[in-house]
C-alpha cells in the first residue's frame, strides 16, 4: 500500500500552500518548476517546510484541509512541532 503525504510549502510572498500527494518527488518537482499551474506557480520559488506521511488518501486528505483551515499563526507552529502552542492557538475564544 502506497503511503500518502500532506506537505507545506512556503512560497516566495511568504505565503503557504499545503497539499497532499501519493508521489511526493514528482509533485514538489511540479511546484518547483511551475509545471502544474496552480497557487504556487505565481509565487515561485517555494521551499518544502513540512511532509507528514499517512497510510490513507482520506486521512491525508483530512489532514490537508484542516490545516488550509488554519492561521498562518497555527501553521507556523505546526511546522515547528511546537505542539503547546499549537494547542495555545486552538482554544475557543469566548466573547463577554
């Protein structure tokens, strides 16, 4: 069974696109070169921040979606691994 991967990458406006792919090499090549005409084609170059490895398409798929859900501050500590300030940044805000 093939394994599937969500990556970030951070693109030259300092902006991330996140995505997921069953072939990595061959995708973030595509990003590279601008290839496949998408977000990043216009904000070239781009750097791969983050790969997280998932043994389903629908996990990934998931995961790739909660995180293009998220603020840039969240995205930032994914990337990091800095896990208690993710967790910091996904508490409820209440409103008196």
């Amino acid at each position: 069974m093939l394994p599937f991967y969500v990556y970030i990458l951070r693109c030259r406006d300092g902006s991330y696109y996140t995505g997921h792919t069953d072939n990595l090499e061959k995708r973030i090549g595509e990003h590279y070169t601008g290839k496949i005409k998408c977000y990043t084609s216009t904000r070239r170059p781009v750097k791969l921040v983050y790969i997280e490895e998932f043994a389903s398409r629908a996990k990934a798929i998931q995961t790739e979606r909660q995180i293009k859900g998220w603020s840039r501050a969240k995205k930032e500590a994914y990337i990091k691994e800095n896990y208690e300030l993710l967790k910091k940044l996904s508490k409820r805000r209440t409103f008196k």
